[in-house]
C-alpha cells in the first residue's frame, strides 16, 4: 500500500520549492538582505533527485521505464520555458549590449542550449564576481549540472534493478565520491567545486537516496511516528536557516557548508507531508502556488534583474529590481498556464516534442552564429563612437626594454613608458600607476606643442618602502616600492630642463579607504595587500593608515627633489558604483550615470586626508583635487549628454582625460 508513496503528488515538496526560488530571487534582487540566498539552488538538487529518482525506480520495478520515454519527459518538462526565456533574453539583449558583450551572449545561450553552460562558466566566469552580474544566463548553469547528472543516474537504478542492495551501494559510492571531490575542490580550486558536474552529484544523489528508502523499506518509513516526523522537519528547517544566518559568498562554498541546506532538505522531504511544518507550512496554498511557477520564475527573474541592472541608476536600482521580481513572477506564471501545462498535458502529440527539439537546436545554432561575431546590435555605432580605452593619439608608444626615445633608463620594473616629442619650452613628466596611464591621450590633446613623457607601473600608486603582496593577479608581479624607487630615479636622470611640470597620479584608495576603514580588498582575495617592506614577514599586519603615512611620506621626500620647477600631486578622481557603460544603455540616459557626490568621494577621503597632511611639509608640492572637475555639489558623473568620461568605475577614458588635464593646466597656472 505505501511502495508508490513517494511518487503521489506533495504539496509541501511544491512548499519547499518555493522556498527555495525564494531564496535565490531575493538573493540576487537584495544581496544585502540575504546574502545566503544561493543555497536555494542546492536544496532544488535535492528536491530534483528526490522526485525523479523516486520515478525511476517505481517505474523500473515496475517494468515500464524506458530511457526514451525518460528523456521525452524531460524535454517537456525543461525545453518550453528554457527556449522562450533564453530566446527573450537573446532579442533584448541584441538593445542592450554592447558588441562583446553580445558576442560573449550568443557563446552562453549556445551552452545553455547544450546543457553545458557550467563548464563555460566555470572557464570564464566567477559566479560571486561582479562580472556575474552582466551575464543575464549564467543561471541556467544549475540545468547544466541537472541534465549531466540524469545522463547518468537512470543508467546506474536501470543496471541494477535487479540487484537492488548493489542499487544501494552504488548510489552511496557516487554520493561519497562526490562529495570527497566537493571537498577536495573548495580547498584547492573552488570555482571548479561550485561549477563542476561531479561535485554537485551527491546534491541529488541524497534525494535519490531518500527516494530508495521510501521506496525499498516502505516498513521502515511508514513507521515513523507523528513526533518523529515533526522532529526530522524542525531540525531541517533549523539546518536550512543556519545555513541562511551563516553563509556568505565569502564561505568556503560548497564544502562542508552546503550539507546544511541539502541536510535540512532530506530531512524535510524524509518528514512526509503529515509532518506539522511541512503540512501547515509547506503545503500552504501562498507557496504551493509559488512552487508550482518556481521553474519559469527561476529562469525569469535573473535576465531581468540583470537588464534592469544595466539601465537603471544605481539609487533607483532596489525600487526597479522589485518590479523586476514582480514582472518576473506574472511571466512565470503566464508561461507555467499557457506554456508548460498545455504541453506536459498533450503527452501523445510526438510533433510537440519534435518541435522542442528542432528549438534547442535553433538556439544553439543562434548562439553560434551570435558568438561568431556575425549580428551588429544598436549599440554597435554607439561602442564606435565612444572611446572607452585611453589611446595614446600621437603619442609614440614605446616598450620599455627598448628605452624611451633614447632615454637611459633602467627598465626592470616600470609597466611602459610613453613620450611624446613637441617644441615648447616646458616639459610635463607624468608618472604614476594606471591612474596616469589613463590621462595620456589627455596631455597630449590638451598640449600638443608640449614635449610629454610618462612612466607608469601599473598596479602600484607611488609609494616607497611599501610591496604589494600575494598579488595573484599579475602573476610575478615586481614590489611596488622598487618600481616607484626607478620611477623616481628615471626622473631624476632626465636631461636638465630650466621648465618641467611633473605630474603624479595614483589610486590610493587601494591601500586606505574610508568605506572600510582598510583596504578596499580583503588581505586574502586575488587582489593582496598592502605593507611596509620592513613588516611584511611580521606575524601582524600593519595598519593600513599607518602603511600609506609610511610609504607616502617616504615618497614625497624624494619627489620633493626631483629637478622640476612645478610638481603636482594630483587626487584620485571620484569613483562610481557601476560600469560607466551601464549609462548609455538605456532611453533616457539623464540621470543614469550620476552618483552621489559623498559616496562618490567616499572610498578616498581618508587617503585624502594623510596626502594632504603629510604635503604640508613640502612647499613646493601642490595638492590638486580633481573633484569639481566631474561633480557638481549634489552629484558625481561618469557621463554627460551622451558622452563617456570614464572608461570603467575608476579609470578616465580620452575625454575624461581631457577635460581632467584641460582643468588641471587653467586651475594649476
């Protein structure tokens, strides 16, 4: 009587999915509010390898599974909503995207269609990474790991139907080798943990293992007592909201962590629906609703938080993504009434299923053709005219192994050096890290009769008795307290010049912001960190106010000496909270790239403020703050009327360059 238990319809399974898309949309609408919130994706596994194990194995003792009819199943059940969304996301995003971006677009829809999205991924993209937040089908890389495991797992239960200890045994080998590999991954490569097919079976292989028991030791199941199953619920409610309060995207995920949600959801499921939560709670009609739409809305609601992302200002973002949500929750619904059900119900109309197929072929082959370059999209005029790179207009682009137009210069630490030949009199000298690098094209629009030469170490705002460390980055990456010591011994070799300007930029915010009050980094992300020379091998990091003090004191002496009659220190121009390119997306662009002027200037006014202190001792340092140059009282821009100032949320483009050089040389005369 209780062998087909498991496979008779629960409205508290349809509950715990809607939990689960719950967790995800929120999570990624308002990181913020839940920061847990990817772990829904793990207890969908469970739920998936609950449900269609537990179809599989009545079927095949029952004598009636067949493979094809499995794989006919499935393409009814995901192909529909895949192909419309996928397809949608595609035609918007050919008004959206810039040319790469829609090129990267047709190379992810072409691995979405062939269910291998997450090994794309894994190559190309850090899911916890801001760049997850520009591509609008990287979820679909949970199907990916989905359909990989149910190539396998229906041949594994078919083989040993039979022999159904060995049945047991096996699902318990994939289960333990899997989620060894889990472990094994999150310590050494952890995106390959995340992404990997094989570290996440044992998410759905722990479904199928509750679904065996249900269906295998029917005694031992229907035995459980009343009390027992409110208690197997109460602690996997309690594991699923430990694993809500104590995950973050910084932990070691999956790894050890994710047994919380996938626990909580075994023994969620194993409680039966007669378990008080999962009756009262679960099988709710608010959440049986949700659950029924969960799929189209888990493939709706990331697209359109992505699009809503790229051409929405940034203070206006919560307000749109809740209306991203809510739009996404009438699409869900609409494709679960007119799309899904109408096909999952025609069971004997074998064209539908031809049709769906020739779909997915026509999306990858869409994909493909995308991917190949081959479709202009609106943007494609638009990425031609703004110049989002900071070329070197008629400046002579040197390597620096080679010199610099005959310069003596030891070349061993310095990213590049630039010159460009004019007549005047005075000569500018602009070193610095990529900061400099960006103003290039600017000095020499603005000073073209100006002899401009430029030293740049990348990577390294001009500090001397200070490294960067553990920096993954670039690998090999030289000390920056060397490389600021050459910069300023190139200088101090230059021929004699009765009028030289020198210039010098820096990000110095990477070593002390006032957002964090530290680094802007963590000490351990790809990025390192920051310390004096003499501290590095010291058991406690230096104080990161107490390293820029140090290294720009030390810094300062030395230019101070520096054979210029002009030296000009110039702040880091105001940062922005997205990419400047978001801001040309959209219609109505007015607003869409402006940022408030004190968060703006937030991340930099505690360096701000040891700069300026410490080049009160230099009289022959000027101090030139760039702030007004792009904000106005109220507000920050990252463009005006159309036009780019910056090439990303920190660097200057051509045009900011210019108009930052036009305004240092009218302020500094």
């Amino acid at each position: 009587m209780h062998v087909h238990q498991s496979t008779t319809y629960r409205a508290d399974i349809d509950g715990l999915r809607a939990i689960a898309v719950l967790l995800v949309v929120i999570f990624h609408a308002f990181p913020s509010v839940l920061p847990s919130g990817f772990i829904g994706v793990d207890i969908f596994f469970v739920i998936s390898g609950f449900l269609i194990s537990s179809i599989i194995l009545n079927q095949t003792m029952a004598g009636t599974f067949r493979l094809q009819d499995f794989y006919v199943r499935r393409i009814r059940r995901i192909f529909p909503a895949f192909l419309v969304v996928t397809v949608a996301t595609v035609a918007f995003g050919w008004f959206v995207l810039f040319p790469s971006e829609y090129v990267d677009l047709g190379t992810y829809a072409l691995a979405s269609a062939a269910f291998v999205a997450n090994i794309v991924f894994y190559l190309r993209v850090d899911y916890f990474a801001p760049d997850m937040a520009t591509q609008p089908l990287i979820h679909t890389w949970s199907l990916s790991v989905e359909e990989q495991f149910y190539l396998i797992w229906p041949l594994l239960v078919l083989w040993t139907r039979q022999r159904r200890r060995l049945q047991l045994w096996l699902m318990g080998a994939v289960w333990v080798s899997s989620f060894a590999l889990n472990l094994w991954l999150v310590g050494s490569d952890v995106n390959a943990a995340f992404y990997w097919p094989l570290p996440r079976f044992w998410e759905l292989a722990s479904g199928g293992l509750v679904a065996w028991v249900m269906r295998e030791r029917p005694t031992w199941y229907v035995q459980l007592s009343t009390w027992m199953r409110n208690v197997l619920a109460g602690v996997g409610w309690l594991a699923i909201g430990a694993g809500v309060v104590w995950i973050t995207k910084e932990s070691a995920f999956p790894g050890y962590w994710v047994m919380l949600p996938v626990i909580g959801s075994v023994l969620i499921i194993g409680a039966g629906e007669s378990a008080w939560l999962n009756a009262r709670v679960l099988a709710h009609p608010w959440f049986v609703a949700i659950g029924l739409i969960s799929y189209p809305l888990y493939l709706w609601h990331w697209p359109l938080l992505v699009y809503a992302g790229m051409i929405t200002p940034t203070d206006q973002l919560p307000l749109v993504n809740g209306g991203a949500i809510l739009l996404s929750i009438a699409l869900a619904y609409v494709t679960y009434r007119l799309l899904e059900t109408p096909i999952r119900r025609n069971v004997t109309n074998q064209a539908i299923v031809v049709g769906l197929v020739v779909g997915m072929i026509g999306v990858a082959g869409l994909g493909w053709y995308i991917q190949r370059g081959n479709v202009a999209v609106r943007l494609d005029a638009l990425a031609m005219r703004q110049d989002v790179q900071p070329p070197l207009a008629n400046a002579k682009t040197l390597a620096v192994s080679e010199g610099c137009d005959g310069l003596e210069m030891p070349v061993e630490y310095l990213t590049a050096c630039w010159r460009h030949a004019g007549s005047d009199a005075r000569e500018y000298v602009v070193i610095g890290d990529s900061h400099a690098t960006a103003t290039m094209a600017g000095f020499v629009e603005v000073l073209p009769q100006h002899p401009i030469t430029m030293f740049v170490r990348h990577g390294c705002p001009p500090l001397l008795g200070v490294d960067r460390v553990g920096n993954a980055y670039d690998t090999g990456r030289i000390p920056c307290g060397a490389a600021t010591k050459e910069l300023l011994e190139v200088v101090r070799n230059l021929p004699p010049r009765a009028e030289r300007t020198v210039v010098v930029f820096g990000r110095y915010s990477l070593i002390y912001n006032t957002a964090t009050q530290d680094w802007m980094y963590a000490p351990d992300a790809p990025a390192g960190y920051f310390d004096v020379i003499e501290h590095i091998e010291a058991p406690v990091r230096t104080p990161y106010a107490e390293v820029l003090t140090t290294g720009f004191s030390a810094f300062l002496a030395e230019l101070g000496q520096l054979p210029a009659d002009r030296i000009i220190v110039v702040l880091q121009v105001p940062e922005l909270d997205k990419n400047p390119l978001n801001c040309l997306r959209g219609l109505n662009t007015a607003h869409a790239c402006r940022i408030p002027r004190a968060t703006a200037l937030s991340h930099m006014e505690q360096s701000w403020r040891i700069i300026r202190a410490q080049a009160q001792s230099y009289p022959n340092i000027e101090i030139y703050d760039p702030t007004d140059v792009f904000c106005d009282p109220a507000y920050c821009y990252g463009a005006v009327d159309g036009t780019l100032w910056y090439r990303d949320d920190h660097h200057l483009n051509r045009d900011g360059a210019r108009r930052l050089v036009e305004a240092l040389v009218r302020d500094s005369r």
